[in-house]
C-alpha cells in the first residue's frame, strides 16, 4: 500500500528487520505511484503551475545552494540566495544576486515563491525551516528539489537522485540485506535507502557513525599489527593516519595511492615527517604512488582539485586543473599481496576492484570500499567481489550524518 507525504514523513525506523522491510516496501510502493509522494504539496501545485517560470529562492550560501545552481540552470528561474551576513555587501552567489532574509519574505508576499534551503547543520537550517513555516512558503530539501525538477541523472554522478534506482530494484535490494551478516548492517542498509528514497537525510541519523569510525573502527573488524595496507585514494593522508593510530604504528607496508597532484606534496610531506611507532621495532614501510586506479592500464584525464573531489574524468576539459594521470590495474602496481584495501576513490570503485581480482581471489584481504558515490554501488560492488569468493562476510555502515560516506566491509 503506498502512503502519502504526511505519512511517510512520520514514520520511524524501530530497528525490527521485518518492519524495516515493511517501511522499505511501502516507500518503494508510494513511489511508484508518483515520485513526488515526499516533496511538499504545495510545492508541487506551484511548479506544476508556473513549469520553468518558477521563482525559486536558495536558503544559504553553501555547497549545495552550489551544486543545485550548476544542476538547475534553465530549469527555473533562481532569483535570490539568502545569506543575512553576506546581503549587505551586494554580493552575488556563482551569479544569483544574495538577499537577505527580509527581502525573501518581501518577494514571497508578492508572489509564489518555492524555497530550497542549502543548509545541511542543525543551527541554519532550523533557522530557515521556521522562519518558512512561519510565513507559510514551501521549502524544500536538496534532494526534494532535484526530485521536483526530475533532474536526473546529473552532471555530477555523486549527488543523482536514487530513487529510480531503488525503486527498480527493491527486490535485490532485500536480498541484499539477507546476505548482511549482522542486524546493524541491515538497520544502516535500510536507512541509508529510506533517506534517498523520501528525499529525507533524517532517515540516515538512524543509523549514522561519527566519521572518526570509518573503515578501522566499523565494529566489524580490526586492523591487525603487521598489516600490507593498500590506500586506495590516499587524498590528504586521513586514512593512513587512521590505520596506523588503529594500529598503534606496527605494520609491513602502507602503499598510498593517489593520483591528485595537490595531494601528492601533502603526502609526501606526512612520509617525510613520519617517524614510526614510539617504541623500539621494525618501522613500517610508507609508499607513495602517484597514479589513479582502474581496470586496466592506461591514461585518463583527472582534476587535480585538491583534497576530496579530485576525480577521473570521461573527457578532458579546458580546465587549468585537468591533466593526464596513469591508469593502473592494483594487481600490476603493489609489489606484495595487501592483507587490507581501502577505497575511496569518486565511483571508480567498481573499475578498480575489477583491477584487483587476483588479490582479492588469492589473498583475501579484507576491505573497507565506499558505496554512496553511485546508486548501484550497493549491489554492485557486493555482487562483484561475492562472484570472485563466496565466503567473505558483508557489513555496512554510513559514517557520517550527510548523504556521503556509506562503506562496505568484506572481511
């Protein structure tokens, strides 16, 4: 039975794993009837009315007011972004003109407006849900918006709507939770689904893990003393710094993989500045290897963004910060079999694994590999590395309270 908006935004995860199946189920039904069963009615009514004409307003000048302006151009028209501390220089936000609270509201008397509030930390975005509600204007969500407008799949494969995805294959999906070795695997597993299905993040605080737990404190495993550790999308050494905390600095090898070059001097600075573990012993070795990962060997043009969002690219751009990196294969790279692999590496992950058959077929390491970058991640990476070796354990996790950062564990 599919329920509509208000019901689907009461209910609550209980952890019981029929009910989470049962919520899971009903969602999926209520989309099939309109994709649109979790945004507002009056929303809807305003752009089914006023189509490309429709006066929307960004609440908060953030990274994602930024990624729905580079989406939703020519779709609506975006007349203002709301930031009260920055209105009064005359600003303008990646070319929308920024306005202050006062002048939303002004906008807003005079005609339909839809708000679509940016803001993801409890403090602003309270401040915007009430101050809405108040003089009764529609807002939305990031993910609500991008469903009213259909815009899927994006230019940035890292921020699509899931819904489609989900709803076509709900029946894998369960079975996916089957395979889950353990209940809270399959609590994070549905909640991570309900939060992309309604369009509502509130479903992942369910079940979110502070981001100090990724990959080495899951709950899940251990990294043991005397590991080979394949960093795969090293970025600014987070990760190595983890594992070797985990591990309180006793391992064989740490290979650091990353082909940004702005990530590159980072950390090559952190190798050169590493001193081992403060007791006597064997200090482990630390590589660095500046290349991206793949399915095969090759050349690929990159963005060498620096930090998180560095990533291959189908084409090249006329971009300054795109250049060319080697593409390898992770069987032909290491110079040992690795005992742990890490990824995360913007959707590549698949292609990468792809490229490590024989390690994980021979050695099997255990792995921590990110599923939150595309919609099939889930059951696409599990299916792959279950069709090289059926007796490795599967857990999930999601480390932080944003849409980012789902993990799966093979151990």
């Amino acid at each position: 039975m599919s329920k509509g908006y208000s019901e689907m935004m009461g209910l609550e995860v209980a952890g019981n794993y029929q009910n989470l199946i049962t919520i899971f189920q009903q969602a999926v039904s209520s989309y099939q009837v309109s994709p649109w069963f979790c945004i507002p009615p009056e929303a809807c009514r305003i752009y089914q009315s006023e189509g490309g004409l429709t006066q929307v307003v960004l609440l908060g000048t953030t990274q994602f007011s930024q990624l729905f302006i580079n989406e939703a151009a020519g779709r609506i028209k975006i007349v203002g972004v709301v930031d009260d501390f920055k209105a009064k220089d005359g600003a303008a936000f990646h070319g929308i003109p920024i306005i202050s609270s006062e002048a939303m509201l002004r906008l807003a008397r005079e005609q339909r407006i839809i708000s679509i509030n940016g803001c993801r930390y409890d403090y602003s975005r309270r401040y915007f849900k009430n101050l809405t509600l108040q003089h009764v204007i529609p807002m939305l969500n990031f993910e609500q918006a991008l469903r009213l407008l259909s815009i899927s799949p994006c230019t940035d494969h890292r921020i699509d709507d899931w819904g489609g995805y989900i709803a076509s294959h709900a029946a894998e999906l369960i079975a996916l939770s089957h395979r889950l070795d353990d209940d809270y695997s399959r609590f994070t597993l549905f909640s991570v689904l309900l939060s992309h299905l309604t369009c509502n993040p509130e479903w992942i605080l369910n079940a979110a893990k502070p981001y100090l737990t990724l990959y080495f404190r899951s709950g899940l495993w251990l990294p043991s003393q005397g590991e080979r550790f394949a960093d795969c999308g090293a970025s600014i050494a987070e990760s190595t710094k983890a594992f070797i905390d985990a591990t309180d600095g006793v391992f064989k090898k740490i290979w650091m993989i990353e082909p940004d070059e702005v990530n590159q001097r980072t950390i090559a600075s952190f190798i050169t500045d590493y001193s081992g573990p403060p007791v006597t012993g064997e200090k482990g070795v630390i590589e660095l290897l500046g290349v991206a990962l793949g399915s095969e060997d090759g050349e690929m043009p990159f963005l060498h963004e620096g930090g998180h969002g560095g990533h291959l690219l189908a084409a090249p751009t006329d971009q300054a910060i795109c250049r060319n990196v080697a593409v390898r294969r992770l069987d032909g790279l290491l110079d040992d079999s690795p005992t742990l692999i890490k990824m995360d590496i913007e959707g590549a992950e698949l292609e990468t694994l792809k490229g490590a058959q024989e390690h994980i077929l021979h050695g099997r390491p255990k792995m921590a590999i990110s599923a939150y970058h595309r919609a099939s991640d889930l059951l696409d990476i599990s299916k792959y590395v279950e069709g090289l070796r059926g007796d490795y354990k599967i857990g999930i996790r999601h480390h932080t309270e944003e849409r980012w950062d789902t993990c799966l564990y093979f151990y």
